[in-house]
C-alpha cells in the first residue's frame, strides 16, 4: 500500500510541473552532445562541422575582445592545421521548446589556416541555441577569454 501512495504522489507531482520540465533531461543531453559531437568533428576532420548555425545566422561577441559579429548561417565553415579544443563543463538550460542557453568553457589549441597559431586557448561561453530540422544549432553566442588563456585572434567573418 506504501508503494501505491509514493507512486501515487509521484505521478501528481508531474502532473503540477511545466511540460518542458518533464523532458530538461533528454534536452539537456541532446544539447550536450551535440556540442561534444561538433568539437570532436573539428578535432578529427581539422575543420569546422558543417551546420552548426541557425538558418537565421548567429550575433555573437568572440573572445577577441571586438565589437558584435553577425554569423551568416552559410558562414565558410574554418579549416585547420591542428585542432585539440575540447569543451568542458557544459551546463545546459531548457528556455522554452527548441530553445537553450549553453555556459561552458573551451580550452586547448588550434591553428586556423592562414593565422597565426593560438597554443593556449582557454575561453567561456554563453550561447543560445535553437533546435532546427532536428539539429541544435547556434543563434547567438557570447566569448570570453579565461585569465592565464587568450582568445581568438579573429575579429571580423573572412
């Protein structure tokens, strides 16, 4: 009978949550590995994974201290000499359906072809993302050096 009762409070308690609570979970590792799944392809694949924006582009702040960038969702994806970013403490919070804000932080290093290389590259992010045609992808995104790691040296879409 104890178990009927527990099990009983149980479904009333989910019955009081906001719809969008009931899944955070399942949103939350979606997005998480979707980011894992992009970093790692840049890693492998020594350039950018294909599609990683809003089809309505992406107003971003990048980690190189400029002014406020617009990402055209056909952005030329970057190519790489060597690549070792990998994101870390990735903490995901569902806003609404098919809509999260990210914070985690990047760290390691990357030669962009064509730059220079940046052999410390420690930065944190704040971006939101939008779920489109069953893709997680970037709508704005805010970067920020780390104290004791460098930022982009970028500052403007090629």
């Amino acid at each position: 009978m104890r178990h009927l009762v527990l099990l009983g409070v149980a479904i009333a308690s989910l019955a009081v949550l906001p719809a969008s609570a009931v899944g955070q979970d399942t949103v939350q590792d979606a997005v998480r590995q979707s980011i894992m799944d992009s970093y790692a392809y840049g890693r492998d694949n020594l350039k950018d994974a294909p599609g990683g924006y809003s089809m309505h582009g992406s107003a971003e702040f990048w980690s190189s201290g400029g002014l406020l960038q617009w990402v055209p969702a056909d952005a030329p994806a970057l190519s790489y000499e060597s690549n070792s970013l990998t994101p870390k403490h990735i903490t995901v919070i569902p806003l609404a359906d098919g809509v999260a804000l990210v914070h985690m932080y990047v760290e390691g290093s990357y030669h962009t072809v064509g730059a220079a290389p940046l052999p410390n590259y420690l930065t944190r992010g704040t971006l939101v993302v939008v779920l489109e045609n069953g893709e997680w992808v970037t709508r704005a995104a805010h970067w920020s050096p780390i104290r004791g790691g460098t930022g982009t040296n970028q500052t403007a879409i090629n």
